[in-house]
C-alpha cells in the first residue's frame, strides 16, 4: 500500500509557500511514497519536483484549475489550461490532453463545485477527493458519502499552502509498483482511498482570513 499526498501547494501558488525541494524533503520524513503537486493555474512546482525528487520518491506533476464553477485537479499533466471555464470542459480538456481529473473540497464555500455540478460529470471521473486536510471532518465525512453515492473512487491530500504540514493527509493507494502509470491505473480502478488528519484550527482560520483579503485584492474574484 503506498501513501501519497496529492494536493499540495508550493512558492509557485500565489498564497502558499515552500519550495517543491523543501516540501518533498518534509514528506518523505513522514513516511510518504510520493505527493501531486497541484498548484493553482500553475505546473511549475510539479516540472520543478521532478527535477528535485529524491531517489523512490515519486512525483505526479499536476495543476489546481480555477474554473467556473470551482477548483478541479488534474493529475499527470505537463501543461497549463485555461481558467474561467465550465468544469464540464475543463475535465474533457483533461481528459483529451491525457491527464485525470479530480474534484477536490466539493463543498468548500467559494472554491467547491458542488453535487449539482458533480451530477453532470461524475461519469466522466474516476475519483473525488473525500479527505482534505483543510476541510472540517464532517465535511469530508459527506463528501466520502458522495462519493460512495456516486460509485466513485476517492482521493486524499493535505492542500497544504505551508510546507509545515504537507503530508499530514494523504491517498491509501493499493499497488506496491511506485510509478505514475500504476498510481493512475489504480485510482481509475476505485482502488484508492483518502485518509489523515484535519489541520490546526489556527492554521485554517489564517487560510480563511488570507482568502478573504486575497479575495478583495482581486477585485472580488476567486482565485
């Protein structure tokens, strides 16, 4: 069985911090295989991870996409997309570049696409993320019963924005081979699950309070 964190973010996402060098370094520490990197709009943490990676390390490169119903990622992908679209053509955007698409933090308030939007591409996906670190533990309990509703897969990942606590949740992923192609196959067979532990409230209301402010900065767009 091997543990993955796969929702990170590094220096390259504009409200976190840690260089993907310093981050791996943190989690391998911690008795993790491997992380996805997901910065927002950006695949620069994960192209820089794979130049850094330690040795049985593994690194998915992969991108957190702002669309217009909220956030998605997209797992082995090596090239940025557009923001600001439907979800429903971002994930077929995905898919036709050959990545795999992930719903992450449905209910999350302003960056969750929700179960409406969910109904219209759940056939299309293999996994959503039913444990992240920086949700409230009975909002991961309800999106794990989405998924199971759904007959989807799931998927964990600490979406940590401080290399501090990056690894504290991750994906329980049934395979032993420590390759993309294995990691991938696996979630698109339902063989994998997200467990860990929820962040320090102190840690999530400074997330709240810097999204809010990054919120107003932007003119009152999401990110």
């Amino acid at each position: 069985m091997l543990k993955l964190d796969l929702h990170l973010h590094s220096q390259f996402s504009d409200d976190a911090t840690g260089t993907p060098k310093e981050i791996m370094s943190i989690v391998k520490k911690k008795g993790l295989n491997g992380v996805a990197f997901t910065d927002h709009n950006s695949i620069k943490g994960g192209l820089q991870a794979l130049k850094d990676a330690p040795k049985d390390f593994l690194v998915i490169p992969g991108v957190e996409i702002s669309t217009k119903d909220g956030h998605l990622l997209a797992f082995n992908v090596r090239t940025t997309f557009q923001s600001g679209l439907p979800v429903a053509e971002t994930v077929d955007t995905v898919l036709d570049a050959g990545g795999l698409p992930i719903v992450p933090h449905l209910y999350r308030n302003m960056s969750g696409i929700k179960k409406a939007k969910l109904k219209e591409i759940h056939t299309r996906l293999s996994a959503i993320e039913v444990f992240n670190g920086c949700s409230l533990p009975n909002t991961n309990l309800k999106t794990a019963r989405i998924a199971k509703e759904f007959r989807l897969g799931g998927t964990g990942g600490s979406d940590s924005h401080h290399p501090e606590y990056a690894g504290t949740s991750y994906t329980l992923i049934d395979t032993m081979e420590l390759t993309i192609d294995a990691v991938l196959t696996a979630i698109q067979k339902k063989q994998t699950w997200g467990e860990g532990v929820t962040m320090p409230l102190t840690y999530r209301q400074e997330r709240m309070q810097l999204s809010l402010k990054q919120f107003f900065k932007r003119g009152f767009k999401r990110i």
